[in-house]
C-alpha cells in the first residue's frame, strides 16, 4: 500500500512502535505522517523524512488540518482515564475529524470484549468502535491484550513486600508484548485486508496471578506470595496505601475483568499480522526481571 498513513499518539510508546514497525516494513518516511501533542519530541522521525503535525483530541478544528491529505488514519487512544468522560470524548472527535478531513481508511486501538467487559473504560471503547463503524469507511479495530510492561506496574511493588494482592482470583490474562501489538497493527495497514476487521491482539497463554507470579518468582530469584482479596478489599488496600482514591475503581476494575475471564481469550490474530513468533511471558520476565524485581 502506498497510501499515506496517519498515526495519532505518535511520541506514546505504541505510536512510536506502529511507526518503527511501517518504516521497517518498506514504508517510505514521507509516507508517513506522525501526530502528537508534542511535535518537538519527534524531531528524530522528522529527520527521517516522517511529516510530524501537531494533533490533538482536544481540538478538533485542528485536527482537521492535521488529519488533511492522510489515507488511512489510525486513532491511538488516549490515557485520559479521568472518569469523567473525557477520552471518550477524545476519540469521537478523533473519528469525527478523520472523516471530515476525507480519510479513506480508519483504523483504532480498543481492547477485548467492550461489549461484556468489566474495566471500567470498556464503554469508551465500544462507543468509539461504533462511531468508526458509522463512518461507513473501511475499519481495522485492534482489540489490545493487556501489555506484558503492565507488569511493570504491579511486579516490582509486589517484589518489595513479597506479596502481591489481587482479587482477579483464577481469571487468566493472555498477556502480549506491545511491540508484538505495534507489529501486528503495521502488517495490518500494510496488508489492509479486503473486509473491515476487528481482531483481538493477544498473547499466546492465559494465566493467572498464581502462574504469573511463579514464573516471575522463579525469573527473578525472590519469592512472591499471591493474596486473594476480595475487590472491595483489594480497593481499600489501595486506598490506605495512597492512591488516588478517583482511580481506585478502574485499578480494581481490572482484576474484576481478569476474573470474569475478560483477559483471557487468546487469538492467534498478532502472530499472522506481525508475521513473527510472539513474545513469551517467560521471555519477557527474563529480560526485565532486574527491574520487575
Ligand atoms: N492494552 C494495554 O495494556 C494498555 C496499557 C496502557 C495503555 N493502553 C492504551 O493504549 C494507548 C497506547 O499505549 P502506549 O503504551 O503508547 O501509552 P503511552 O505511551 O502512555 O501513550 C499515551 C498516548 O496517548 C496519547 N494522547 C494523550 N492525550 C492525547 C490527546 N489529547 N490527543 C491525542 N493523543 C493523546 C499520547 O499522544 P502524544 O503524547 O503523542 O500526543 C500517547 O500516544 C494508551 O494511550 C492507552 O489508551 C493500553
């Protein structure tokens, strides 16, 4: 394809891969043009021949200009997960804009089951699905796993008191790589597939907090006990240890996605996109387990 491609969130860290991943795929810098909130952080793909352009949810004239002359445009979310609406606000605009600057192809990151799902952001991304869907332009919808680096999060605070608590119970999480996502979304838009698709990019297992925190244990030499709780427990635990009380729900949301079985369905969509092997679990705790630990 030969098309000018659009990447929103372009300085994230998904953005950053979509574009590595299209320029290792033979896709010509000035094909590419990559919007963020912050055009100077991208002085280094601007080098490359990238066209950067400021590009921001939260003004949609702008974005108009910005999305003007792309072919396919593919909308990152964003990280306002401030409860009040504002993302999905964000992204509506986004496929609003997209469309009025002419798009032929739209393209979004959403995640698994919005339909059903129990994270408490679920229906920001399945009214953004649906929004996309009513364009009537061509789609891709990539349905995101949780990352392996959110393990980044929970691990290493584990690590520190030896206990890792959790009310995900035996709900499975087939956790991904997210340069394995970023890989994926580029073969994907290089391939544009005659139909409009919606895949769910996942890891190769489903496991639970129990069979994670075994192979993070055995990778990074310390033991790591998991502790049940409930998820009112688990929100009161994390409301004494100081977090921001107005995120507590979505963190506690989830473990009650990972124990509805939210998490866990595995597909084997990023191995067929990337046209590459997935990374393991195992692999990923091994390389980091110096900071997961
Ligand atoms: N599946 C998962 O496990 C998982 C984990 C974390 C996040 N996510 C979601 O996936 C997205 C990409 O992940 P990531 O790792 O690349 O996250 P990240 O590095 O934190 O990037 C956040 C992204 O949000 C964009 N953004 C924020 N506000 C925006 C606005 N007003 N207008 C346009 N873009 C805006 C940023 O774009 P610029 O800064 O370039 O403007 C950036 O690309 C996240 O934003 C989040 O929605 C998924």
């Amino acid at each position: 394809m030969t098309d000018t491609i659009f990447i929103t969130g372009a300085s994230g860290k998904l953005g950053q891969g979509v574009i590595h991943h299209l320029l290792e795929r033979g896709v010509a810098p000035s094909k590419i043009i990559a919007g963020t909130r912050n055009p100077d952080k991208l002085a280094d793909l601007a080098a490359r021949g990238v066209t950067v352009r400021a590009a921001d949810f939260d003004d949609k004239a702008g974005l108009v200009k910005a999305f003007a002359g792309a072919d396919t445009v593919l909308i990152i979310s964003t990280d306002a997960l401030d409860g009040a609406g504002t993302r999905q606000r964000q992204h509506l605009t986004a496929v609003e804009a997209a469309a009025e600057a002419g798009a032929k192809r739209l393209a979004y990151t959403s995640l698994p089951v919005p339909e059903t799902s129990k994270v408490s952001f679920a229906p920001d991304h399945l009214n953004t699905e649906k929004a996309v869907k009513a364009t009537g332009l061509p789609y891709l919808i990539f349905r995101n796993n949780w990352y392996q680096e959110n393990l980044f999060l929970a691990l290493p605070h584990a690590f520190a008191s030896g206990q890792w608590f959790t009310s995900a119970g035996d709900g499975r999480t087939a956790f991904v790589a997210r340069d394995d996502i970023a890989a994926a979304i580029a073969g994907a838009i290089v391939n544009w597939p005659a139909q409009s698709t919606t895949y769910t990019l996942t890891g190769t297992e489903a496991l639970t907090n129990e069979e994670v925190a075994k192979l993070a244990s055995a990778a990074v030499g310390k033991p790591l006990q998991v502790v049940s709780l409930t998820d009112e427990q688990l929100a009161g635990g994390m409301k004494a240890a100081g977090l921001p009380e107005g995120f507590i729900p979505t963190l506690v949301s989830f473990d009650t996605a990972a124990r509805a079985g939210d998490l866990a369905v595995i597909t084997g969509d990023v191995e067929s996109l990337s046209g590459r092997k997935s990374k393991p679990l195992t692999a990923f705790l091994e390389e980091n387990k110096a900071a997961l630990g």
